[in-house]
C-alpha cells in the first residue's frame, strides 16, 4: 500500500495503525459491540406480569445454554470459566429478584438491569479477585438486555456470516473474545488500543490472521475493509480492481519469500538458527509447516491459567512430550510458569497487596514464594525428555540478580535437568550479564518485557505503543550488553525477532538465535539469507548510532538493501 | 436444622472453581441449604452470585445449615468442598 497515513472520518482515504501481524486481509468489519445502551430508568410495561416474568426466565436460559455451548466449544479451562458464567445466568436469587421487580410494574430489561446491579455493588465492594468478576457479570446482564430488546448480543461471532471471513474491529480484545476464532472466520483484527507485544498482537501472529492495532477512531468504521498488517493500513471500501491488486501484490511477496528455504543463515553462511515460539502443542503444525529449526520459547502458562490448582505431574509430562517429540534432535527451549502481572493464575496469588503487578512477584519471584509448583514442574520436563531425541534447554522468567540464576540453575540440577538457562528481560540482568553467566548455561532476550522495564511503559497501553519499539537504540544497547562478553549463547525470543530488519540487527549484535511465532519466519529466514554478517554488523552499528527508534529504524535499512527486493 | 462449621483452605477461598462446584452441589439436592460467615446473615447456597458475594477467603470459617431430608448427607458433602485444600 502506498500513502500517508490520515486520520478517519477523512473521506475514504486509509487509517494508519500500527501493523502487527502481516498481511493482507478484506472483508466486511465487524465491530464489537462495546455495551447495551442501558434501559431506560423507570420502563414500565404493559400487560401481565406472568408474560413478562417468562419472558426473562427464557432469555436468562437462552444465554446461559449460549454460554454453555461456547464453553464447550472452547473445551478445556474454557469450559470451565464460561461454565460459571453460565451458572450466574442461572443463579435461582437473581430470577427471584427480576421476577420482584417485574411485579413492581418494571418492564423486563430495567428489571434485569437493577437486579444484576445489587449483585456487581456486592462484588465491586469485595475488590480485587471479585471485583474483576463483575466485567463477568455485566457480560451476563448485557446478553440478557440484548436478547429482551432485539439489539446486536455482544461478543465474537463465532461463525462468518455466509462464509465470508469478517474483519474484527474492537477497541481491545480480551483473550475471551478470541478463544472461539480461526482464520477460517476472521480475516483482519483491527483495534484502537493495544501495542506490538499486546495479546492481540501475540494472538493475530500466531493465528496467522494480519491486525493492526492502535488505530484511532477504529470502532467507527465499516463496510467493507481492506487491511494491510504489515503498513499497518487500513482501507475502507476499496474498489474490487484494488483488492485484487494488494493481494496479488501480497502474495507475490509471499512466494518470494518462500523461495528461500533451510535453516537461518546470512548470505556469507554465519549461522542463525530459526526457532518458534510456541503456547502450547496446538502451534506445532504451523511451526513445523514455517520450517522451525526447534523451539526456542516454549510457554507453559497455557497448563495453568484459569484454573483452581496445578495441573497434575502426568498432564504436564504429557504437554512437554508432545513437543520434544515433534523436534527430534532439535532444540527445544521451555519456560518455567511465568505467572502474575497480566497472567495471574487463581491458584497462585500474589503474597500481598500488589498495586503494580508488573513490578510485583511474578515469574521467577512466583516460583521462589512456591517452590513446589516450580519443582514439579522441573521434574515432569525432566521425566518428559526421557526417551526424546530433543535437546531439551528450560529458562526462568523475570530474573534480575545473579543470585536469583544461581538458585534456578541449582533446582534445575537438582531435578536431573542438563541445562539452565534464564531470560533477560529485566535492565538489571542485561547490565550484568556476565555475572548471570557464570552460574547458567545459555541466555534469551526477552525484548518486550525488556522494553516494558526499561522505558517504564506499561506494554498493555496502545497510547505508550512508541515507547514499546524494539528499534529504540536504548533496547539495543541493552541487547549488545546481555550478548557481549561472556561467552554464553544468547537467543531472543521476543516479538523483535519476527521484524525482519531488526532480526538482521540482532544477528549484527551477536545475537546466536532468534524465536518467533511461525508466520514471521519466512521473512526473517529470507532477510537474513540475503545479507552478509558484516551487513549485519553495520546495520547495527547504524542503529545503535541513531537518536530515536524511527531513525535508527531508517539507519538500518541503509545497510540492508535486501529488504526492499523482498518487499520487507 | 442441621448444620456444619467449615474452615476454608483453599489458596482461592470460595471463589473460583472451589465456589462453582461448591453451589452446583448445593443447586442439586431438593432441599434448601443456606450458607453464611460467622454472624452474618445466611445466603441460599444454591445462588453462584450469593456465595460469591459471601466474599470467603482462606482461613475463615463459615457454617453450612439445611433442613430435610438428605439433610446430614448433603452437608457432609458440602463441608468437604468446602475445607478440600
């Protein structure tokens, strides 16, 4: 796509966002309802009271057996989270209390609205794990409103309306809302918040789907939309000639980058191995499919959220093993539970009060204040690699002190595990590297983590999205300091390493591999064949050299002129 | 009237999972069953959003009371949900 961006309700020209996920995607939007206007106070009805009566009973049953079917769809703690939500539908107090206040003369939807209304005051005054439920809840009382009075249910669809693949258009998405999809059903994400390394942006890579986040103004477009995840363009009401045109344009580029297969490795042969990053089993095929060499960030968490205790030591082995075995010989890097902050796990709360999570025990700290799920853990990857060909490497999240390495690399050792590693993605452990180094055995840069720590920016917040790029020569000064010096191998398995030009810089540092999810390797595999290290090394020196991310974005490119050839 | 005195053990108290399977136990049996914390006044056990409202977190103690037949049966059930760790 060629153009500046410009800012919606401008005509039909394209809305800039920030492109996260690659691609070219076109069909109708399909924006998210952001709430069911709340009925007026007051409403009464006309008729009998029984009549009104049954007709909340069924809405309250048609939403619950609505959230029911989709629980089972999910399968798994998706079941079991849209289970209870189920069951609030059901809740025998809350009919009684509609059923109440309908005999008051309050037509149906007010009803409901008040009746749930004294149960989020309840839960909201709770505060902390319930007062979180009450979005649960509100998500109840706006299916039911929505079905009393005939406007859109919110949520997902979870089919594409006669078959057309639509373009999902939210402010954000929750996890929740994105369970349920495929590219066979989505094909865009566009939302007005959310940055790089969002779970949107995590999810649409790893689903192959193109998104563009941080796009201002996004919930009100519609039509048809045209979205390039890569420019980070949106089109509204593209002629069809124009369609076909990006498309064949995109895929074009697709079979170019095809054209370059093999393990990663610049034009002079310097060796880089291409890793995946994976959520779980379910992302094997697609990492094999992209032609990953291995694994090099394998994460757990999905085992272990949305549930009341630890998964048991049989069910973890069996998760681990599924994935060492699909990389004979490979390498296979697994992180230990990553727990807290914006991945809190019902059965691991934190210690105390946490006003800021993001600084508050998690990962590794979680790990030390209950060293029992982080040794049964260690001892099912160790029973899990017995009899598997694959060269099996487990890492610690949010390490900071060297200290901290030491006592993960010994209940690694401890556990019969061969090699320890940890992830730096806290300033202080990129600073002192080489003090970490003498007590483990490999490193893997986690950039978005290290960016969030490093520039004090929450990576949740679309409006602090600048200061989220990886291109930031501070982030890359930090990269050179955890690579340089040590002598241990150093990997990055951050969302920095799908950029193409910015995995040649990485390369250029010293970086010994780079993990992403699998959509982003064909790109990498081919920006990287064509150029040599020492295009590499300048790249880098360039960027390192620039004032500001986009400069040292622009610095970079100079030195890379196979990017522009492969349309990256 | 039949009741039980239960300590909460659970990391979670009685939310989460523990609360689901604690009141879907409860919506089962034909017979009404109340739950509450000590002087505080009951809540019908078989309501998701009650229970939750109870807002019981680990270490407190509550009382399980119900009336009926199955009675002794249903609160031992009750009260094992209740304290399992």
């Amino acid at each position: 796509m060629t153009g500046a961006g410009v800012s919606p309700g401008n005509g039909h020209g394209p809305v800039k966002g920030v492109g996260v996920s690659p691609g070219i995607g076109y069909g109708p939007a399909y924006v998210l309802a952001e709430q069911v206007p709340e009925p007026p106070v007051g409403e009464r009805y006309a008729g009998e009271a029984g009549p009104e009566k049954d007709r909340v009973a069924q809405a309250l049953e048609r939403v619950a057996a609505e959230l029911d079917r989709r629980g089972e769809r999910a399968g798994g703690q998706g079941r079991e989270v849209l289970g209870a939500q189920a069951m609030m539908a059901r809740d025998p107090g809350l009919a009684v209390e509609v059923a109440a206040l309908v005999d008051t003369g309050l037509a149906a939807p007010r009803a409901v609205f008040e009746a749930f209304q004294k149960y989020r005051d309840l839960l909201t005054a709770a505060g902390g794990y319930l007062g979180e439920r009450a979005a649960d809840l509100d998500d109840i009382r706006d299916r039911v409103i929505a079905v009393l009075t005939g406007v859109p249910m919110p949520g997902v669809p979870e089919e594409a309306p006669g078959g057309v693949p639509y373009v999902l258009v939210a402010r954000d998405l929750a996890p929740a809302d994105t369970a349920v999809l495929s590219s066979a059903v989505v094909a865009a994400f566009v939302t007005e918040e959310g940055g790089p390394t969002s779970h949107t942006a995590i999810l649409a890579r790893a689903m192959g789907v193109p998104a563009v986040v941080a796009c201002p103004g996004a919930t009100t477009l519609d039509g048809n939309l045209l979205v390039d995840g890569g420019a980070g363009l949106v089109e509204r009401e593209p002629e069809p000639h124009r369609v076909e045109q990006v498309r064949r344009a995109d895929a074009a580029r697709r079979r170019l980058l095809a054209e370059t297969t093999g393990p990663g490795r610049t034009a002079d042969g310097h060796r880089v191995p291409l890793l995946a990053n994976l959520g779980g089993p379910a992302d094997v095929p697609a990492a094999l499919q992209a032609g990953a060499e291995g694994v090099g960030l394998y994460r757990t968490e999905f085992l272990f959220l949305d549930r009341a205790s630890a998964p048991s030591a049989r069910e973890q082995e069996e998760a681990y093993r599924a994935v060492l075995e699909a990389f004979p010989r490979g390498k296979v890097v697994v992180r230990t539970l990553d727990s807290g902050a914006d991945k809190p796990l019902a059965f691991l709360p934190p210690p105390g009060e946490e006003p800021n999570p993001a600084l508050g025990v998690r990962g590794l700290r979680m790990g030390r204040h209950v060293p029992e799920v982080l040794t049964g853990q260690l001892q099912a990857l160790a029973r899990a690699a017995e009899g598997t060909s694959a060269q099996l490497q487990v890492m610690a999240p949010m390490v900071a002190t060297a200290e901290e390495a030491a006592w993960f690399a010994a209940a690694c050792r401890t556990a019969g595990l061969p090699e320890a590693g940890v992830m730096i993605e806290i300033p202080a452990a990129a600073l002192r590297s080489a003090d970490l180094a003498r007590f483990v055995d490999f490193f893997s840069i986690g950039t978005n983590d290290l960016a969030q720590y490093a520039f004090a920016a929450d990576r949740q917040l679309g409006v602090l999205s600048d200061l989220q790029d990886a291109w930031q020569p501070a982030l890359l000064d930090l990269v050179a300091l955890a690579v340089g010096g040590h002598g241990r191998p150093c990997g990055v398995c951050g969302e920095a390493a799908a950029d193409p030009a910015l995995a040649c810089v990485l390369a250029g540092l010293g970086v010994g591999s780079l993990s992403m999810g699998a959509a982003g390797l064909p790109a990498v595999r081919a920006a990287l064949a064509r150029h040599t290290l020492v295009q590499c090394r300048a790249a880098a020196g360039a960027a390192r050299a620039a004032a500001s991310g986009e400069q040292a974005r622009a610095a970079a490119r100079e030195h890379l002129p196979g990017l522009s050839e492969l349309g990256l | 009237m039949a009741e039980r005195r239960v300590t909460v053990v659970a990391e979670v108290g009685l939310h989460a999972r523990p609360a689901a399977t604690f009141v879907q136990a409860a919506a089962k049996a034909p017979i009404e069953v109340s739950v509450c914390k000590l002087n505080r006044d009951p809540v019908n056990a078989k309501s998701i959003l009650a229970v939750m409202g109870l807002d019981v977190r680990q270490g407190e103690e509550i009382v399980i009371s119900a009336e009926g037949e199955g009675a002794e049966e249903l609160l031992d059930e009750l009260a094992a949900i209740a304290s399992a760790p």
